[in-house]
C-alpha cells in the first residue's frame, strides 16, 4: 500500500486540479456576464419585472458563464460542425445540451402558446371585434424595428428576426429567431424579455403623453355576454382562416387556439388544468433556462447586441405608441366611447400590458375599470403577433 502511494504522482494530481479549476480558464466577458445574471436576477426578484421567466433565463445565464462549467454543462466541443448545436461530441454532450433541444427544434415556443391559450379568455376580443384594429396597430414596433435593423447593416433574414421584438412576445421572438438566425438569439430572447419586464416603466409615460386627463377618465360601456358556442366556434374558424391563408403561422397560432378550445369546451378540464400549470411551469423552465445558457460571454457581447438591444427598446416604444394613436382615432370615431389607454395593451404581453391600462385608468378615476376592455387588445396583440411571425417566416424564411 505505502508502495503504491509513493508511485502516485502527486505533482501531477495537484497540477490537473489546478488547472481544471475555473478561474484558470475564465475571461473578462465571463466576468462581465456574471455581473448582467446578477442585474437580471435583482430584477427578477426585488423588482418582480417578469420574474417567471427573467429569473431562469438570468441562471442559465449565470450557470454557462462561470468560468471552466461550460464543458460541464454544455459540453466539449468539436471541429467542423458550423451550427453550434451538432457541434458538440454526442460521449460529453451535458445537462444544458439536452434542455437546449426544444429550443434548437423550436419546440418549447409552441408549447409556451397553448399555455397561453388555455389561460386566455378571448370573450373580450370576441364581444368587442374592435379590439383587432388596436392590437394590429401595436404591431407597428415589427415595422419599425425590421427598418431599423436594415439601417443597421442587419440582412434581411437577421433583420426580420430582430423585428419580432417589437411584438412584445418572447416565445413569438424565440420561434423567429431560431428559425431565421439562430446565432441572435440570446440577445433577441433577453432584450425581448427583459423589455417585456419593464412594461411599466415603458408605458405608463408614454401613455400619460399621448392622451388628455379627459380621454383617461372615459368610461367604456360593459361588453356584451358571450356565449359558449361563440368561443368554441372563434379557435376552430380562426384557425382554419390563418391556415389556409398564412400556414407559416400555423405552429404558434394553431397552439394558442388548441389551447383556448380545451378550455371552453368544457369537457377536458384535466387537459386544460395540465396546460395552464403543470406543462406550462415546466415548458417555462426548460426554455428560461435554455435561452439564457446561450448567451456566453463571447457571443453575446458584441457590437451586434448593443445595436439589437436599442432597436428593441425603440420597437416596444414604437408598437405601444401605435395602439394608442388607433385607439385615440377610434375614440375620436365613436365620439369617445372608446378610451384611448386601452391603446397600450396592444402589444403581446398577456395580460400584463392590459393591467397597465387599468392602472393608468384608475390613476385619474379610483371607479374606472378598464382591465376587460383592454384584454380584447392584449388577446388581438397576441394573435398580431403570431401573424406578424407567420409573415416574416413567410417572406424571408
């Protein structure tokens, strides 16, 4: 035994430790991404910006950026394979390559929208058709963004997926990208979802700019009552329109209406449970976490994501200034039955931008509750965007 010990070679035993220790092979962007990880999760958990998703995208984020793990939880990587994600050899291939899957084969976006879908009630879009001009406004920001990243130097498949941003959807924005430049994805997916996050701190001035204390205190008459047949028939014929007219569309939008039909039929109500939680808390984990291992240190700090990061936040800009300005026209038409703050809740994030509306809303008048008529312009800004998609794909896939 003390033979066998002394022909160890314990230099040697020490020097690999060392050397596989992680401050060894740790760069300055590793550092830097730490530090953004940790900005993301104060975010996420003091500041409650859209802590569902921004808290596991900031961990995956932090996890592949700690120097020495990426070849842990990645894995090793290979020479010759030009997409990043065949090029890692199938005997090292780790946790995060696994989680990665549903990203790579846009697998987990989908699913994200029949969460989405089982969790929506469309009555309010569908008792007030209205709503669709509004959300088809918002989608101004797509507009503006796809022009932006052209001016930018962005061709025209890049552009196209820098757009989406300016849908205010960030599984619509990961679905994009990942088919037509998967290389942008971890910045498209954290600008799209932290802008998302700070919806509060985008709109609410912007809404005070474009409207009159008057138009703010306008009360809208109550909706009508849908009935069951109504929201059972609004998925099925939606589906079968956008189909046939923009099948690119069909993968999100087909998902989303799936969705809303397990729960207004009424007779899958465990199907309908599974997708509002179980499924959709797992889904959200998964894609969280596996956009956020993508942003490494080298890919994500570059030029490239300084000018996505500004174009998106012009986007968003952009699309709630375009619900608002339909909507104050539509106030104008209707002889101010319409009240122009429910505008902002065009753009795609369910349901937290119509909770904007409300809470501008209640600012100027404690008694005027805006939140079911805006939700007919939140649920119009997520088909808008869903289409939007379906047309980019269409154009530039």
């Amino acid at each position: 035994m003390l033979v066998n010990l002394l022909d160890l070679d314990i230099g040697g035993i020490f020097s690999n430790l060392v050397n596989k220790m992680g401050f060894m092979n740790g760069t300055w962007q590793n550092y830097v991404m730490l530090a953004i990880a940790c900005v993301l999760f104060f975010l996420a958990i003091v500041k409650k910006f859209e802590p569902m998703l921004l808290l596991p995208i900031a961990f995956g984020m932090f996890l592949i950026n700690i120097p020495g793990a990426e070849a842990i939880l990645w894995g090793e990587y290979k020479e010759g394979a030009e997409h990043i994600f065949d090029n890692v050899t199938p005997e090292s291939r780790g946790l995060l390559w696994y989680l990665s899957y549903g990203v790579d084969k846009v697998i987990y976006p989908p699913l994200i929208f029949l969460g989405i879908g089982a969790m929506t009630d469309f009555g309010p879009l569908i008792a007030n058709p209205k709503s669709m001009f509004i959300g088809a406004g918002a989608q101004l920001g797509i507009f503006i963004a796809l022009f932006g990243a052209i001016l930018l130097g962005f061709e025209g498949a890049a552009a196209a997926a820098i757009a989406i941003i300016g849908g205010a959807d960030g599984p619509t924005a990961i679905y994009v990208t990942q088919k037509l430049a998967p290389t942008l994805l971890p910045a498209i997916a954290i600008a799209a979802y932290s802008y998302m996050a700070l919806i509060p701190v985008i709109q609410k001035p912007v809404m005070r700019l474009l409207t009159t204390k008057k138009e703010r205190m306008i009360r809208m008459k109550p909706l009508r009552q849908v009935s069951k047949a109504e929201k059972i028939i609004f998925p099925i014929a939606i589906t079968l329109v956008v189909g046939i007219f923009l099948p690119d569309a069909i993968p999100l939008l087909g998902m989303l209406m799936l969705g809303n039909l397990l729960r207004e039929s009424g007779v899958v109500d465990r199907l309908s449970s599974q997708a509002q939680n179980g499924l959709m808390n797992t889904v959200t984990i998964f894609l969280g976490i596996a956009v956020g291992c993508k942003a490494k240190g080298e890919v994500f700090l570059t030029t490239d994501t300084l000018g996505i990061i500004l174009i998106g936040v012009i986007a968003f800009y952009c699309g709630t200034i375009g619900g608002l300005l339909t909507a104050k026209i539509m106030c104008k038409l209707t002889k101010g039955k319409i009240n122009p703050l429910i505008g902002s809740a065009g753009v795609s994030a369910v349901p937290m931008a119509a909770r904007i509306s409300e809470d501008v809303g209640r600012e100027y008048d404690p008694q005027n509750h805006l939140l079911m008529h805006a939700m007919g312009p939140n649920v119009a800004g997520v088909i808008g965007s869903a289409l939007a998609a379906g047309v980019l794909l269409a154009c530039f896939g």
